[in-house]
C-alpha cells in the first residue's frame, strides 16, 4: 500500500508523489474499517534522527511527535505511545531528501501479526513551488505548519484513513486542486509562535468523523 501527497501549485510545480483513489470523507464506516492500528496497547514509533542532506532539524522531529499526539488525542480514550527502536516500532517517521519527486508517503506493513506504518516526510520546503517555498523563507512558523501537516496527513494514512475531496479536510488529495497556500495559511494562522502549533487544531468534522468511525470501542 502507497499512500503519497500530490500537488501542483497555483504556478504549476509538483509538490509531491502520487496518490490512490480519493474517497469522500462521509464514506460508510464499513468501507473505511479495512485497515487500521491496534490501539489496544500503546502504539509504538520510532522518528528517525537528522542526517545530512535531509533538511531535517530536531525541531522537526518535535512537530513530528507533536503530530502523533494530535492524532491520538482524538480518542477516547487517547491513544497512548511509546517510542521504540526503529525495528520494532508500529509507526516508523523517516526524513527523505529533496530531490526524489515525493513530499508525504505512508507505507503499510506488518510487524509481528500487526499492522504498522513507515511514513516518509520532506521537510524541505524550497522545491514546492515558489509560492510555498517563498512563505516558508519569509515564515519560519508557515515552514513548520507546511512539516506539521504533512506529518499529521501522511499519519491519517497510517491510521487507516483515506483521501477526501473536501478542502476543510487534512485527509484532503490536492490532486483536486485549490489555493493550497491557503489550505497551509488557514492553520498557521492559529498560532503566534511554535508551541502554538501543538494546541492548533489541524483537523475537519470530517477528519473527526472517519477516525472515530475506526476508533470508537477500539480497545476493547
């Protein structure tokens, strides 16, 4: 399984690796319930360290984390995490260099009789388009809501959720189109400074609703 962020800016230039088939985010529980983590116990991660050329910061390693909590706050109860070495690790964060054509990828996998993730992120900005990659140097905060959200999409993929057509969605496919500076500005326009990004809230009614439809009585 292959799940990447697409898209093209207002001037043209890909932004990302390509996508599956997008469906919508009212889509029947039963249809999104083929796959999805055991949450049962705590879910572990490992997040992949800075490494040359990558453009990473360990600033980003924090977003990344900051992201696995925003996803697991929205159950109830909350999922629980615990970090682990990369080899056993059920969510697995790996940095990826520009230059390879993909920004946001999830990978499905098995790990011991369960399902797991390897997600790849490029947190380099310069290449997604002047647009973006002129708001990300002028902005520091714009640049980390860019990683944020990717980081916060591509785990919506590992925890079983699927792309949508509506924009308001973080699970939303760009290969539908739109002004996706705003899709990035309309959250970095809810914090002042970088731990504002942790109590930001990234997520749709629609988000909510396809991940409680997987998550509701899950650890049961």
């Amino acid at each position: 399984m292959r799940r990447c962020w697409r898209a093209v800016s207002r001037s043209g230039a890909v932004l990302a690796g390509a996508t599956l088939l997008a469906l919508p985010s009212t889509a029947p529980a039963q249809q999104l319930d083929a796959w999805r983590l055991d949450v049962s116990e705590p879910v572990t991660y490992f997040i992949a360290g800075v490494s040359p050329g990558s453009g990473v910061t360990e600033d980003d390693r924090t977003l990344a984390r900051w992201a696995l909590e925003a996803w697991g706050a929205q159950a109830d109860p909350s999922v629980r995490f615990e970090a682990a070495p990369e080899g056993s690790a059920i969510i697995r964060i790996f940095w990826v260099p520009s230059g390879g054509g993909m920004y946001g990828e999830m990978r499905a996998r098995r790990i011991e009789g369960h399902n797991g993730a390897d997600l790849f992120i490029r947190p380099d900005t310069d290449g997604l388009g002047p647009d973006i990659a002129a708001m990300a140097r002028n902005d520091p905060l714009f640049r980390d809501a860019v990683v944020y959200l990717t980081c916060i999409h591509e785990l919506g993929h590992a925890f079983g959720l699927v792309h949508t057509r509506v924009f308001d969605d973080i699970m939303y496919s760009f290969q539908w189109g739109g002004d996706f500076v705003a899709y990035f500005m309309r959250f970095r326009d809810q914090f002042d400074d970088r731990d504002g990004i942790r109590t930001a809230n990234p997520f749709s009614v629609g988000d909510r609703a396809a991940f409680e439809a997987l998550y509701r009585n899950a650890d049961d």
